[in-house]
C-alpha cells in the first residue's frame, strides 16, 4: 500500500515516499499527504529542517503512479491533475524550512520535481534525474514545475532533457547545480545526518527569510520588495543575541524569534 511516512524527530521531520514494488510510484493519497506538510510545518515552531526521501533504498520516486491515468478519458481530467501536481509544488516551496531531498536510484517525472522544489539535494552515484514524457506516455508538463526546472537545472538544459527524453546523471545534476552533493551509499546516512545537524544548528529566522526572498526574487527579479522580511530579521531577538554572542565570542542561542 503507499504511503507517504510523517516522522517527528525532534527538530527534523521526516517524509518517507513509499510505494511498494513500484519504486515509490506518487498515488492521489501521496499527493494529498504532501500538501499537509507544509501547515503541518507551519503550525509547530519547533521544526528546524524537514528531509524527504524514498523508501528502501532503489528508488526516490519513478513519477506519478501510471495505473492513476487508466481513468483518464479527457483533457479536463488532465489539467486537473496537472493543477493538483502544481498546488503540491506551490505548497512545498513555501515550506518556511529548508527541505532536504535524499536522493537514491531514480527521481523521475513528478519524483524529479519534487527533488527540484527541495533547497538541497544529496544524492548517490546512480542516481538518475528527468521527465522522459515524451518517450513514455506522451503527457506534458504544467507550467509550475517547467518554472522550476528552468530555476535548477537552466532553460537550455531543462529544455534539452525533455526534448531528448533523456535522464540526467547524478554528476551531470550536481554540475547543473540541482544536485548539492554526490555520496557514495555507504556514506549516504552519515552525511545527511550531518548536513541536518548543520543546518538546525543555524538561525532559524535566517533561513526562512533566505528561502522567502528568494521565492520574491525569482518572481520578482533584484528588485523585489523584501523590507517587512528584512526587518523581521533585524528586529529579532535572535539578531540582538547573536550580536552579542559573536562579540563575546560565544555561540548564539537560537530562539526563532
């Protein structure tokens, strides 16, 4: 049965995709699941950083689930699904924490924009990233998740790779800048561990006010408003701490606040 695992360890939430014997495989369920995580973030402070993966080990995610699509009988039943895959983008990007992709095997299709929604992507040698469409079911994609793959991968190579139909090696995704970091299996755990403690150690309000304007800029271009996100952060209490905190060189005590 899938699944999409919700899992609370401490200041880290975990997501677990999970779709057995169709290398987790996104279902209608999954969907849903995926777009309470961001209220589900929103309404506990205490949550630092969330982490998505795929369950056991050979797969991220091969798309949406195909046997979905044996309904379909019109293109309203199709841009319907593409309005839902563009609400779950939408909700995953305003997560106000940084989301962590663990990427093992394949990220394909919607597998592959929900590894490029992610602000960080860790991923093993072989894994592999695309959207081959239009070798496979002859479908297309909304316009929400092409914007975001010209955002991480670049115009041309996002447009070479669908138009090809082919699939991005995970050193071709790291030199594209989708991919952060290429780690072999065996040390695959250690360092996602690693990369979530870093990142709870860091100024929370910090890091949601990077990832808001960042959203404005790329919407907006340089020149985008951001001046009730700069004063949030200057007038915190964590700014005045960890003023005082450098100067006594000392480690600052984030609050969020």
């Amino acid at each position: 049965m899938s699944s999409l695992a919700v899992e609370r360890d401490g200041a880290i939430l975990r997501l677990t995709l999970s779709n057995p014997g169709r290398r987790n495989a996104i279902t209608w369920p999954m969907y849903d699941a995926l777009q309470q995580i961001e209220p589900t973030v929103a309404g506990a402070p205490g949550i630092r950083v969330v982490v998505l993966r795929g369950a056991g080990g050979e797969a991220f995610a091969a798309g949406t689930d195909i046997r979905q699509f044996t309904d379909f009988t019109t293109g309203e039943q199709g841009v319907e699904y593409e309005h839902r895959v563009g609400r779950v983008i939408g909700s995953l990007l305003r997560i106000r924490v940084p989301v962590v992709a663990v990427v093992e095997g394949p990220a394909v299709g919607a597998g592959l924009a929900l590894a490029a929604c992610s602000d960080l992507v860790v991923a093993t040698p072989d894994a592999v990233f695309g959207a081959p469409v239009a070798r496979t079911l002859g479908n297309t994609l909304p316009p929400a998740v092409l914007a975001r793959l010209q955002q991480r991968l670049g115009a041309g190579r996002t447009m070479a790779m669908l138009l090809t139909a082919r699939l991005l090696s995970a050193t071709e995704a790291a030199s594209a800048g989708l991919v952060a970091d290429v780690v072999e299996r065996d040390a695959l755990d250690a360092h996602v561990d690693e990369l979530l403690a870093r990142i709870c150690s860091n100024a929370p309000l910090t890091l949601a006010s990077l990832k808001e304007i960042e959203r404005r800029v790329l919407r907006d271009g340089p020149d985008a408003e951001a001046d009730d996100v700069l004063a949030t952060v200057y007038g915190s209490r964590d700014f005045q701490a960890g003023v005082a905190a450098f100067l006594n060189k000392q480690r600052a005590e984030w609050e969020g606040r």
